[in-house]
C-alpha cells in the first residue's frame, strides 16, 4: 500500500483502524507511522 | 503576558493540557487534541522540530487549529 | 548514565550541537544534521512530537541515523 498520497489525517486514521498508538502525524514523525502501517499490513 | 501564560510558566510543564497555554481555548485546543496535540509539551516539541522559528510555527498553528493573528501571538 | 550525560545534563540545553548528545558521536551527529536535527533541542522536540514514546524514538533514531541499541539508550 503507497501512503505517500494519503493526508496526515488519513494515516492518522489508519493507525487508529490498526490499533496502533500514535502522537501527531507531522512532517517529523509522518515516515516512522507510515513504517508501522506497513509492518502491520505485513503481519 | 496574559495572566494564563503567567500562571502556564509557573510551574513545570508537566503533562498539562494543550489548553492550558495561553492563547489555545476550548475550540482550539479540541482541534489541536484531534490532530494528536493533546498536551502542551507535544506542540513544544513541534516548535522545537521547527526549530524555534517563530514564523513556521505561527504558520503551523494557523494551518493545524485556525488560530488567528492574536492567538498565535499568545 | 555515561559521564557524557552528566555533563550534558548540568547546564541549560541551549543550542548544544547534536553531538552533546550521550550515544550521539560524530558518524551520527553528521547523519542526524544532515537530516536538520542539528541542535540537541531539535532531537528533544522529536521525542515530545513522539509523545516520548521510548519505542518509537529509538526506532526513529534508528531510522534517522543508524543508532545501535547501545547508542539508542544512551
């Protein structure tokens, strides 16, 4: 899944859908939380 | 300053609330909470990844919560 | 905590290179400024933006520059 396209809202959303617990997403933290979407997509 | 930055510096920051520093109300600080700033030392941190500079994280907050001229001030 | 924290932590942070930093010598240091994290006070505001969970901010470090364990949890 490419989530360079999806809005920071939208990651936001999606790690919220994954469970996975999360500050902001910001410019900073945005490629960490996009790893973690990924890994768990994998699993 | 206003009377709530005053009282805000007073003490340690803690795990305060996002609304409790000056200028973040009831409407902005719930914006704020959505987008993942739900207390004061996380929008602290976002100004120091802007690194401090003044205009960007204005820019920011008007961007992320709406905050007007004045509120951005505070 | 290595003799490295303990003078880095006896006085305000300031705008402290990077490199101040315990467990962040000059390979990461250049790594981590290549990447705008130049000061040690940009690093700190990651770690709030992190919601200074020690999980992610090691594994961004990683991410970041290559930190091993070791110099993670310096």
């Amino acid at each position: 899944m490419n989530f360079s396209n999806k809005t920071d809202k939208e990651i936001a959303e999606l790690l919220d859908q994954y469970m996975i617990k999360h500050g902001p997403v910001v410019g900073s933290t945005r490629k960490l939380y996009e790893k973690k979407l990924h890994e768990a997509l994998e699993s | 300053t206003s009377q709530k930055h005053k009282e805000f510096v007073a003490e340690p920051m803690g795990e305060k609330a996002v609304m409790a520093l000056a200028g973040i109300g009831e409407v902005l600080g719930k914006r704020l909470e959505e987008k993942g700033f739900d207390k004061a030392y996380v929008v602290l941190g976002q100004f120091l990844v802007l690194k401090k500079d003044e205009d960007f994280f204005r820019e920011w907050l008007k961007d992320t919560c709406g905050a007007n001229a004045k509120q951005q001030f505070d």
